[in-house]
C-alpha cells in the first residue's frame, strides 16, 4: 500500500521503517523538509537526528505533509498529539483526506505542569475523536497509542508477543485494513473496542503506562488483557 | 485485623465476605442501618438485596459508617465514587481517620450522559487524591479499582491468577499491609505504582475497562502488566 507516515519523531521513523520492511511504498512527511533534513542533534532520547536515520532508510522518501499524503491510502498521524490537527490540515491541503485510512497512534500529552504530563484532551473527548469531527471524510482509526514505538513494529520483544493492542473506529473495512499491517508486525491479539469514541479509553491508559515505565524501569512493558 | 467495609452493593458485600473468610474483624458500614436493612429488591445488577446477604454473612456486622469505622485499623472505601468523600466524612465522626489504613476501591463515575459513564474526577486530579487531601491524617492506598468485585477476591478466576493489581499511596507502611490483604485473596502480581497521586492513572483505566466488557462479552477480564 502507499502509506504516508506523518511525524519524524522516533514513533514515525520506527513505524515507517516497519512498514517499509513489509513491503509498502512509504513517505514520511514532515512540516518542512529543509528543518528536518537539517537537522544534527540526537533527540532528547537519545535517538540520531533524522538526516541520519533517513539515510540509512534510502528507500523511503521525505516530503511535507501534503506531498507525503497525496494519493497515500493510508495515513498514519506519528506527530505529537498537541500538534496533530495542524499536521492533517496540512496533509490534507485543498481536501479533505476523504476515504484515507487515518491511523492515529499519537497521545496528546500536556507537558505545562512538568513531569508526569497530563492529557490536554481527555474523559469526555479524545485526539481521535477530535481528527474524525475535523475530518468527516476520513476514516480514522485510533492504533497503537498505548506501547513505546519499539513494541509497536515488533510485539514478539516482550514475552513472545503475548499481549494486546487496540483498535478503535467507526469504518469496518478500515479497521480491517489496519488489523492486516498490525498482523505484518507480528500482532495475534487485537481488541476491536468499537467505534471511534471508545478512544478515549485507550488515550486515558497513558498515565499508568507512564506509572509503570517508571516503577518497572522503562518502556519495555505492555497490556495484556486477559478473559 | 479490624477492618470496616464501607458500601452496601456487590462491592462492599464482595470485600466484607472474603475479608471475614481471611478471618478478620468485619463490620460492614452503611449510611442507614434501618433503609439499608428493609431493601428487600435485587439490585439493578440482579445481586440479592443486602438483608439476604446479611443473614448468609451473621458474622459480619452491620452499623453506621461512624460505629463500623470506630475502632477498625482498615477502612474500605466501597461507596459510590461520587458519594465516597462524604462517606467518609460519617465514618470519620469528630475525629479524622488519623493512622487509619483506607483502602479506596472506588471509582467516581458520572452517569450524568448516559452509558457510558465518563469520570466526575480525571486527568489532573484522582479520588484517591481527594480522600488523602480531606483526610491527611489517614494513610490512603488506593487498589482494586481496576476491576470486577468478584475478580477482586478471586483473581485465580480469571486465567489462573495470572494478571496484575496496582496500589497507590504514599505510606510504605500502609501498602505493604494492603499487600498482605492482597495476597490473602491470592494476588501474586501486585505492582506499586508510587504516591496517590498514581491514582490517577488507575481511575483513567476505567473508560478502557468498560469499553472491553462491553465488546468481550463481560466483567471477567483482566490486565496483566507483561514486561
């Protein structure tokens, strides 16, 4: 499939590079190209600067957000969750993204209390949510938001794999689609919520994520549910 | 040890039996012994009516929430959420729960939108905050809240015991004797998530929780921390 990976951040990159092992056609879009390409500092997690990871990745372009997701099938929304309906607006240039699977793995997180942060959208309204009213077109599909991007692509690296994901959406056939890539990172356990406002559910995990991250000494944890 | 169960519904009945059964001291806490006493329905989830209850339990007993609280080193807090600090208040009395162990299980849901019910407290702040804020004398450990009544009790009913409760507060001491508590329902995986604050995170998991038994089927699941 043609897929455009929103966001430049190690969540994007590991998805893109995935993705692109599974054999898809895949851009990673970022606001401005000439930023992003010039970039020479490790994040702030350590991770090398994307000029660096994109060269190692030659196969998968860099454009903006509306070259990336032109004539894409699928976009997936890897920008941080505060600035993610500015990333789709520009994605979705003069239209209005309609009939694109949006997979919308981001958390908006709200650092201005410090550490934890807290939610900047969150109980009686969700990030996804917000991306399908702005995009009515779009068939949105929350993914993913609940894990540390390493355990994303590659689930079977904590406990061969014996754990859960989410899906949360209002459009069947896109679910479906996205239950397909999640299967090529090596997913058997995917838990079809329902539609797109039981994302609030799996936004409002991430402060005990964070809990545990810290408690049990680092991002190497997941949710299994167990019935 | 001498411990009062706030809460007449499944919950508090759930707690008071296996907690009489681990042979502790337990009287059940209820606002009015008389209205409490003449229910003579099933409740709106088919459970006996709490007079049925009673007379299967005659070692149990039953008083106001200051007489079953006067005197008990463990207080459940097995009310309503939203009617918790309240309840709270009564058990108190004139004095302020000083030293005593409260155990908050309780999740404050608002039903004030239908089903299904969003959080009357979320995101910056926490029931379990709350409590320990009104009554900073007591020790608050807030656990449980994460699933079913009947799980509570008896995790070894649902995949043999294998998943994972969380205790929050900010006296060691405390939790390690809800630990105790714990592992006498049979509880192996009990994760320390830090302060009351980290309540938050466990009252956040209910959307979640809510959403899977819905679209699993039912009550009878579970999270395991897999790391």
């Amino acid at each position: 499939m043609r897929i455009a990976v929103l966001g430049t951040g190690a969540v994007g990159c590991t998805l893109a590079a995935a993705l692109a092992a599974s054999g898809h056609d895949v851009t990673v879009g970022t606001r401005d190209v000439s930023a992003t390409m010039a970039r020479s500092q490790p994040d702030r997690f350590g991770n090398p600067p994307f000029p660096a990871w994109a060269e190692d990745h030659d196969a998968i372009g860099v454009a903006t957000f509306a070259e990336a997701a032109d004539g894409a099938e699928v976009v997936v929304n890897a920008t941080g969750g505060t600035a993610s309906l500015d990333a789709l607006a520009a994605a979705a240039g003069d239209g209005e993204l309609a009939d694109v699977i949006v997979v919308d793995v981001a958390n908006a997180l709200d650092f201005g209390s410090g550490w934890p942060p807290s939610l900047a959208i969150a109980n009686t309204d969700s990030l996804g949510e917000q991306i399908q009213r702005r995009f009515p077109r779009a068939r949105v599909v929350k993914s993913l938001n609940t894990m540390n991007a390493a355990v994303m692509v590659d689930p079977g690296s904590i406990a061969g794999g014996d754990h859960t994901v989410f899906v949360s959406g209002d459009d069947a056939d896109a679910k479906a689609t996205v239950g397909d890539l999640l299967r090529e990172f090596g997913w058997t356990d995917i838990v079809d919520l329902g539609g797109i406002a039981t994302a609030r559910g799996v936004e409002m995990v991430l402060p005990l994520w964070l809990s545990l991250t810290s408690t049990l000494g680092g991002p190497a944890i997941q949710f299994k549910v167990v019935r």
